[in-house]
C-alpha cells in the first residue's frame, strides 16, 4: 500500500510575523526596521563648533541668568556751570599764592603769572571739558587772579614800609594800594596780566 505523497508547497508564515533567527523580523503590524546603512556617523549629533553660545535661540540672555555685559558710560565731562565755578576759584587761590611771593621777594615774576594762568585753565578744563566758554572765563579769570595778585604784592610792600597790619592797609587803605599800582604799572606790569591769559588757554587745550 503506497504512502500518501506530501503536498510540495508548505504554507509559508504570515507576513509581520517574527521569524526564528531573523533579528529584522517584525511583531504583527509592524514593519522591519530599517537596515544600518554602513555610516557609523549617521545618527551622532553635529560635532561642537568651539561656541559655547552657539546652540542659544536669538534674543536668550548670557548664561547665569544675565544679559549682555554692561559697559558703563564714560564721565561727562562738559559741565559748563561746574568748569566755570572751578576756574573762579582756581584763579582765586593761585591769585592769592602769587601775590604772597610777589611780595615776599618784592618784585613780580613772570614764570609765576604763567603758573596762575595755566593752573586756572587746566583745572577748569578738567572739569568742564573744552568748552569755548570754559577757556573764555578762564583766560578772563586769570587776568584778574594776577592782578589781584599784584594788588597783594603792593600791599604787603606797603605793611612792611609803613610798619602797619596788612589787614589794615588792605581794610583801610585799599584806596592807597589800587592808585599805588596805577603809579608803578608799567609795559612789565600789563605782560604778566597778558600772559596769565595766554597760560591759561593753554592749560585748558592740555587737559583737553
């Protein structure tokens, strides 16, 4: 009796199925993944370019929670009203240095008038900056402060003669020293008042 002949096609499994030794082989409904495609950079991230800031989205702040660095702003250096305060009393304190040693050694130097004029518009310029009103006060302020300075001179001259205060020849005949200084006032004399005021633009272009 003949054996029954085996059908010569088998069913074959159900497509999604996992098959054994197959480690592509998808559960039911799901497709086979992908096959590695031979780049082993494939799916690394970018390299890092060497900024730290470089991943930041536009308008995120600095790290730490802070902005942008600050950058303070410069002083201000043109304070017109200040500059010409400072001028007035630079002129009166060199005004008043200057006519102690006028007096002290009885003649005027030329040397100290350009101190007084240069002191004067170098501070005043510090403070005020280059303003052409700043130079102008300080030019003008020198002039007095060497002639104030000449009227101190004449008045200790006067107190050392007269064997008086200086308080009371200046206090009292204050009248005396101005006509004083109009007598001896000389092309020396109005130099000196000059050159307080040529000092005293350059001072002021220096500090500039």
């Amino acid at each position: 009796m003949s054996q029954p002949v085996q059908p010569p096609n088998q069913p074959q499994q159900p497509y999604g199925q996992p098959v054994d030794g197959n480690p592509y082989a998808g559960g039911p409904g799901q497709g086979a993944p992908s096959a590695p495609t031979g780049n082993p950079y494939g799916q690394q991230p970018p390299a890092p370019t060497g900024n730290p800031f470089a991943g930041q989205q536009p308008g995120q702040g600095a790290p730490f929670g802070g902005g942008a660095p600050f950058t303070p702003a410069p002083p201000a250096r043109n304070n017109v009203l200040l500059g010409v305060a400072v001028a007035l009393g630079a002129a009166i304190v060199a005004g008043i240095l200057y006519g102690v040693i006028a007096g002290s050694i009885e003649r005027e130097v030329g040397y100290a008038a350009v101190g007084v004029g240069f002191l004067v518009g170098f501070a005043a310029s510090k403070v005020g900056g280059s303003n052409p009103a700043v130079i102008a006060a300080s030019a003008v302020f020198s002039i007095g402060a060497v002639y104030v300075g000449q009227l101190i001179g004449i008045s200790m001259i006067l107190a050392d003669v007269a064997q008086i205060p200086f308080s009371k020849v200046v206090g009292d005949h204050f009248d005396a020293v101005t006509k004083a200084w109009s007598q001896e006032a000389d092309f020396m004399t109005y130099l000196f008042l000059g050159l307080g005021a040529v000092a005293a633009v350059g001072g002021a272009k220096k500090a500039g």
